[in-house]
C-alpha cells in the first residue's frame, strides 16, 4: 500500500500568499498520512489555462439583457461595482461586456467599462449594433450599413479603448440579417466576414489602439464549414467560437478538428454549463463537477488563447446566484484560470521512491515520472485522487480537503 506522498509544490501562480495558505491547509488535514510540504514553485501543468492570455468572464444578462432598463439608474452603480468586483477575484485578465454599441448604450457601456478600470481588467467588447438581430426593436441593418455605424462608433469613443482590449464587432453573426449561412451561401458570409474585420482593424489602427478585433465569434458547427485556411488566414489565425455541446471530450475534439482544418488558433468566446436542452438540470454539485472535469481536458490543450465563461450572474450557467452568492463552480473557475498546481512526490513506508504508478483524478490519468513525481490541475475542495502503483496490491484514494 502507497503510505507516503511527498507535495513538493502546491501552488497558486498568480497569488503566492493563497498558495501559501493552501499548503499549510493541506498539510493539516493530512498530517495523519505523514505528507510533507517541500517548497513552492511557479510551474503549472501542461499547456495550463493559467497562462492562456485570454480568460474572461462574461455580463451578458447584466450589461445587455436589462441595459435600456437601467440605462438611467444611477443606483445600479452598485450592482456593476458587485458583479465585476465578484468577476475580478476568479484570476480573470478580460471581463466580457455585452452592451450594444448604439449611441443610445453609450453612457450605460461607459458605467461598466470605468469599473472594470477600476479593478485593472481589459474589457472584451462582445456587444453588437442592435439592428443586426433587432434588440430592443431597433430596425434591421445592412451588412454595409453595419461597417458605417462600427467605424463611427470606435472613432466617437476612442477613450472607451486601451491596449489589450479585445473587440467582437459580431456575436454569432448568423443570428442576424444574413441568416445562418449554408451551402453557395458561404463564400458570400466569408468575404462579409474578413470585410467587416478589415474595417474594424483599420478604425482601431487609425485610434492607435492596439486592440484585438478578430474574436468574431460563431456557432462551433458554423465555424467547421465556414473557418477554412484561407478564411482564418485573412482573420489573422483565429477561430471563436460559442459552443455548447453535451460532454467534455466533444468539445475537446472539436476544438482540435477546427484547428487541424482552419490551420487557426481556437477561442472559446462562449462556453459554460448547463445549459438545459444540451445538458439537462444540474444541481450545482453537479456543475461543479462537469466544468472541473471539462477544465482538466482543456488545461493539456496547446491550441487555444482563451475562454469566456458564460457567465457571471443570470441564465442557466452562473457562477453566483442573485443574493450575491458564490456558487461552487466559482472555485473551478478561479483555479483553473490561475493555473492552481498540485506537484506531488510518491514514496512508500520505507521513503523508496515510486515510479511506475499512475494518479486519476477527475477522470484524467496523469503517470509519475522517474523522480516518482507528478503533477495535476487542483480545481476544488474535495477533488480527489485515486492512486495505484505496481507491486502494490491497494489503490489508495486522497480527498484534497485543504482550502485557502
């Protein structure tokens, strides 16, 4: 029977005070398994969401659903200084605001935009011009009319900008007045597409900003059809997509079938659970569970430069309920965006180091290596580790109880 692990590092790489809470919580709750704190370390596993260079949450039912609603509320200052100060704490570089990008949203865009500032987050601008899908019943626009009022609307409001942001001129474009394109039509959304990205690029050029402006984002199954190498190539190598599917290694797959054919690096511009006609009810245990199980999947991806959780408060998949509650898929999220490690050493009673053995947790096989160390994503309280090893006749099972 394995008795003995060693944890060489259990870090945090964002927060090195949290990581140094962790490990003495660790160490208590274990004591009684002789594990021994060794060090911190700043690695992270595989490829690690932690470093991708874009994690966003999103504010979509907030700052679009109920904008001309709370257009003139100055009160509801407060509630955008909760939900962004709440968003801030889960290790975020971008906070993702909805708002339309109509003259009428303005002011309303603005509010969001200083309190993200405030908490020194870049804003992911994944608004769109209201007459595109008809929000809030404006008339429906032109493809050509669209470039008009985006080019104006990055010109008037140059100081809404700062280098880093990124901007998605059009979510889910197929929602809107050309439909969702199949067949003949493509080539035609093609070209409306890269033409819309060459005008937006320009107008931000013309600012002096450098703000990313080709997370155009789509249906995932729109993007195999559409996002070919030459499409991707005029996009400057990115592929977004919004994507709901019903279990994690779909999604995975489709991310690497969408890199291996577009040639492009993959964004997830939308992606969280549940959402119900995909993945039925889930208690929020049960959230919890699928996101960290989901996380530890895209954690060994090297193709993708971000995730947009979908999203913060509201719908089906929030991270903290209406009083302000966190939820406990918050701790999944925050730890897998910081790059949260565990680094452990495997040695028996008699302190031999153990090498041929293998660690699951949630679902994922991680082997030892010839130091007897391993390494894995540590995403919440209670996530456990099931350990086997030859020449030992008993897996053991660790439950990592320790919290900051």
């Amino acid at each position: 029977m394995i008795s003995f692990i060693q944890f060489l590092n259990t870090v945090s790489s964002k927060v090195s005070i949290w990581g140094i809470k962790f490990i003495l919580s660790i160490l208590l709750i274990l004591v009684s398994f002789m594990f021994l704190v060794t060090r911190l370390s700043d690695s992270v596993y595989g490829a690690g969401i932690g470093n991708l260079p874009v994690r966003s949450v999103d504010t979509m039912k907030f700052s679009k659903d109920i904008a001309r609603e709370k257009e003139n509320d100055a009160a509801f200052d407060a509630v955008i200084e909760q939900h962004i100060s709440h968003i801030s704490s889960l290790n975020v570089t971008h906070i993702a605001i909805a708002t339309p990008f109509d003259k009428e949203f303005v002011p309303y865009l603005r509010r969001w935009v200083k309190v993200a500032r405030k908490y020194k987050l870049k804003v992911w601008y994944r608004g769109n011009l209201s007459g595109w899908e008809g929000w809030f019943n404006y008339e429906k626009i032109t493809p050509a009319t669209r470039i008009i009022l985006l080019t104006d609307f990055i010109e008037n409001n140059e100081d809404l900008f700062e280098d880093g942001d990124i901007f998605t001129s059009c979510v889910e474009c197929e929602n809107g007045a050309l439909g969702f394109p199949v067949g003949s039509q493509i080539p035609a959304f093609r070209e409306f597409t890269i033409n819309e990205y060459k005008a937006v690029k320009k107008s931000f050029r013309d600012i002096g900003k450098d703000v990313q402006a080709n997370y155009n984002s789509m249906n995932g199954e729109l993007a195999k059809h559409l996002m070919d190498k030459n499409t991707t190539a005029a996009m400057d190598g990115i592929v977004a997509i919004d994507h709901y599917v019903h279990s994690q290694e779909k999604l995975v797959n489709d991310i690497n079938y969408l890199e291996s054919n577009s040639g492009g690096r993959i964004v997830l511009g939308e992606v969280g659970a549940p959402i119900p006609d995909i993945h039925g009810d889930m208690t929020e245990l049960e959230q919890r569970d699928w996101l960290a199980k989901l996380f530890v999947k895209l954690d060994k991806l090297d193709n993708l430069d971000g995730i947009n959780y979908w999203l913060s408060y509201g719908g089906s998949t929030p991270l903290w309920d209406p009083n302000g509650k966190e939820r406990l898929a918050a701790e999944v999220v925050r730890n897998a965006f910081g790059g949260n490690t565990l680094r452990a050493k495997l040695v028996d009673r008699k302190g031999v180091i153990i090498t041929d053995a293998e660690v699951i947790s949630l679902g994922e096989t991680y082997l030892v290596d010839t130091n007897g160390v391993f390494s894995l994503p540590y995403l919440y309280e209670g996530q456990t580790l099931e350990i086997s090893a030859k020449g030992y006749p008993k897996k053991t099972q660790i439950t990592l109880n320790g919290k900051p």
